[in-house]
C-alpha cells in the first residue's frame, strides 16, 4: 500500500498534468464541432432526430475525439464482451454498476447512444455542446413538471420503432462503489420496450476511478486514476432482456427482475436502497428509512467532542425549549447557535451537524430534536410522538395537513419523506391527522 501510495505521488505529479492538459485540449476541440452540428436548425427541428449530414460527418468526428480523449487519460484498451444489440433488437442499453463520471467511457464502445442528465449540466461549458449534439434527454431533479416532461421524452423516444437512436442509462441513477446493486429506477423501463443489460468492471489491481457520496472527490478519483500507467476497462453485452406482459404492465417489476440479473451476472447482492439526495435509503411503505442515521452519526460527533449521555440530554432539553418558544423562526438555527446548544467548543462539529440535515447553512432543530431524542432513548416513543405532533401543528389546531405530517416524519427519520400521502390517507379522518390519531397508532 506504501509502495502504491508512492507511485501515485511520484506518476502522479508528471502524468496528471499531462494527462488532463490533453484530455482539456481534445474536448476544447470537440466544442465548436459539437456546436456546428445543430447550428442553423430550428426548435422545431432540434425537437427530431439528427439525420444526413449533420449525422454522417459530425459524428464518427467526436467518437474519435472521446475516444482519443479517454485514451490519453490512461484508458489504452476496452475490452468489450458479447454483442451490441441493433436499435429494433433493443431502443435501450441499460448499464451497471454506475461507479464513476469516468463509466461515460461506455459511450465510445456503444456508438455515442443518447443520453438522459441533469438540466443543470447543459450551462456548462463543452459538456452542454456535448448533451446538445447527443440530442440528450435533460430533466431536473428538483422540478416535477421536468421529470414528467422528461418520462414522456423517454418513451416517446424508445417507441419509436427506430426513429430515434438508441439510448444509454445508468439506472440506479447515481454512482456506487460497485460492491452491490442498488434499487433501479423505473425510467428505462417505463416503455415497455425490450432492454440490454450492459455490465462494466474495471478490472485494475488499484481501484481508483470510483466515485462515490462518502468516498473520494471527482479531482481525487481523476488524479488516482491518471497517476496509474493505464486503467483497465470491460464493457459485456449481455443477451438483450424481453419483458413478459406482467413486466409491461409494471415498470417497477421489470427493473427489478433486470437488476437481479445483472447482480447474478456481476456477482454481486441485488440490495432494495435508492439514494436519496446523498443518503442511502430503503423503502417501507411511502417512507423512506436512512442506512445511516444522521442521528447516529450526530450522536457519534457529540459522543467524540467529551458529550456523555447527561449532556447530550441537557443538550436536547435545551433544544427543546428553543423549539417550543413563540417565534416560529426560531426553530431554525445557525451552525454557532447549534454550537452553543449544544455546548460544543469545535465549531466544526455543529457545522458537520448541520450538513446532514441541511444544504444550507441553517438547520431545523426539530429534526435534530426528535430524530437524535428517537435513536437515543432519552424520550419514550409515545411521548415523542405527541412532542412531534405539538412541534408541527403550527396554529395549534390539534390536527396536522398532509404536508405537516410529512414533515414530522421527515424530522423523525432524519431525512426528508416526500411519499406519505397514502401513510396519511391511513391514519387520518375526514382529511386531517389528529393528535389522538397520532398516538393511537
């Protein structure tokens, strides 16, 4: 391990600038290429596939120049397994595991296949003229319309018995360290359409290209990666996968079935946990339960900052009387007054805290209050349950919306529920949640 370490530092040093330098001049060049193949065209006419021309001399261009560009990164060979099906055999490649930004490697050995990615990605400089020239599918996680406009691009798109060119998704929709398979997502399966499952390994004695939410930053996986004399790849077709009607009729079955098939193939658990946001979850009824507490890990960060149970009950006491106070703002907190909350020294630790409840820089202490108060014990369930209820009942009506009780439970578990409307339509009367209800349950 010392020895690798040491070649990281030493290659490291001369073959990551080099690298990267040649890599940036190559999609530097790939830009205005890209850029000339939709040039002149209308909406309406982005809005079709890319005939003629614009797709004969443009686009063997920027496989050549992807290739080329993965190639002086260190990627010399690919090998590639089994048989890429043909359009009409199979509208959608479906590949796994998703590891790395690097698995976009995949796209040279699939012929440039479309895409989906995140809007956000298009504003970008060169990698924006790339989505535009795949004539990629874009969606925003954060906007509903967005992925509902982009479901129907999808499936107007694989049903469109070859107009469109086949497209390429990762379905577990975020990348993974690769040990396991977690669940896909229904999207490249929402057609109906037959799929081919793609396998990719990266077969090297140091894995270095992963990229992951707890693991390595892209500039630490790019640098780990170009530091190696060269990385291997392997990208195995597997026979295409035609969906019985069962499977048709239920997206969610069909990727499942897939998964398993894929986990068998790589060897590997086919696990229930989707990511959400950067947090591994599983699924229970319209909740989603966190592999990895955030209040055990605030629990953790108390226990190694000298805070014995006493303390972290104090701590909770006061917290709860700032929650309880007639300001509604005052539920919300900044990292130094969750410090001083909690009796924390180290500024660091509560702005540690506050990241894992919060992407901002403020925290709702309700969630720190109630989801710490559930995994430690301190409080009964009951008792909490009622405390909860009283916390989110913001004009004391003595019954909480749908809305309220989605947050209630996101402030229990520790992580945002956006799928409690049947657990409410359950447990409430005559559209309202009361706190008799609550506790009944």
């Amino acid at each position: 391990m010392f020895l690798f370490g040491l070649q990281g530092i030493v290659l490291g040093s001369i073959l990551f600038p080099i690298r990267v330098t040649l890599a940036a001049l190559l999609f530097l060049i790939m830009w205005p290429i890209a850029r000339l193949r939709m040039a002149g065209l209308s909406e309406e006419e982005r809005s079709r596939p890319v005939k003629g021309w614009r797709r004969w001399l443009y686009h063997p261009i920027i496989l050549s120049l992807s290739r080329a560009a993965f190639f002086v990164l260190g990627f010399f060979w690919v090998k590639v397994k089994g048989r890429m099906a043909d359009l009409k055999e199979a509208p959608v490649l479906v590949v796994a595991p998703h590891s790395s930004f690097l698995d976009m490697l995949v796209l040279c050995p699939t012929r440039l296949a479309t895409v989906v990615s995140r809007s956000e990605n298009n504003s970008l400089p060169v990698i924006g003229a790339l989505l535009e020239f795949n004539q990629s599918v874009l969606v925003s996680r954060k906007d509903p319309e967005s992925r509902k406009k982009a479901v129907a691009q999808v499936t107007e798109r694989l049903t469109s018995d070859g107009h469109w060119p086949q497209m390429l998704m990762f379905p577990e929709g975020t990348t993974t360290n690769g040990s396991v398979l977690i669940k896909f997502k229904p999207g490249a399966f929402l057609a109906g359409v037959p799929v081919q499952p793609v396998l990719l390994r990266y077969p090297n004695k140091l894995d270095a290209v992963r990229w992951t939410y707890k693991g390595t930053t892209w500039v630490e996986a790019l640098w780990h990666t170009t530091s190696q004399f060269y990385t291997n790849m392997t990208v195995e077709f597997l026979p295409v996968y035609n969906p019985s009607q069962d499977e048709k009729n239920d997206p969610n079955l069909y990727a499942d079935n897939v998964q398993k098939l894929m986990a068998k193939a790589l060897g590997v658990p086919a696990t229930d946990y989707v990511m959400e946001g950067r947090v591994p979850v599983s699924k229970l009824g319209g909740l989603s339960i966190p592999l990895d507490s955030p209040a055990r890990k605030t629990l953790s960060l108390l226990h190694r900052n000298g805070l014995g149970a006493h303390k972290v009950e104090a701590a909770l006491h006061r917290m709860m009387d700032r929650c309880q106070s007639a300001a509604q703002a005052s539920v919300r907190a900044s990292a130094e007054e969750l410090a001083s909350i909690l009796g924390l020294t180290d500024r660091q630790t509560a702005v540690t805290i506050c990241g894992l409840y919060s992407k901002d820089d403020t925290v709702d202490l309700r969630q720190i209050y109630l989801s710490v108060a559930a995994v430690s014990g301190f409080v009964s369930f009951k008792s909490l349950l009622y405390t909860g209820f009283t916390l989110f009942d913001k004009e004391a009506r003595g019954s909480l919306s749908a809305e309220e009780l989605s947050r209630l439970m996101g402030a229990l578990l520790g992580i945002p529920q956006h799928n409690t409307a049947e657990l409410y339509a359950q447990a409430s009367e005559q559209g309202r949640l009361t706190k008799g209800e609550s506790g009944a349950r």
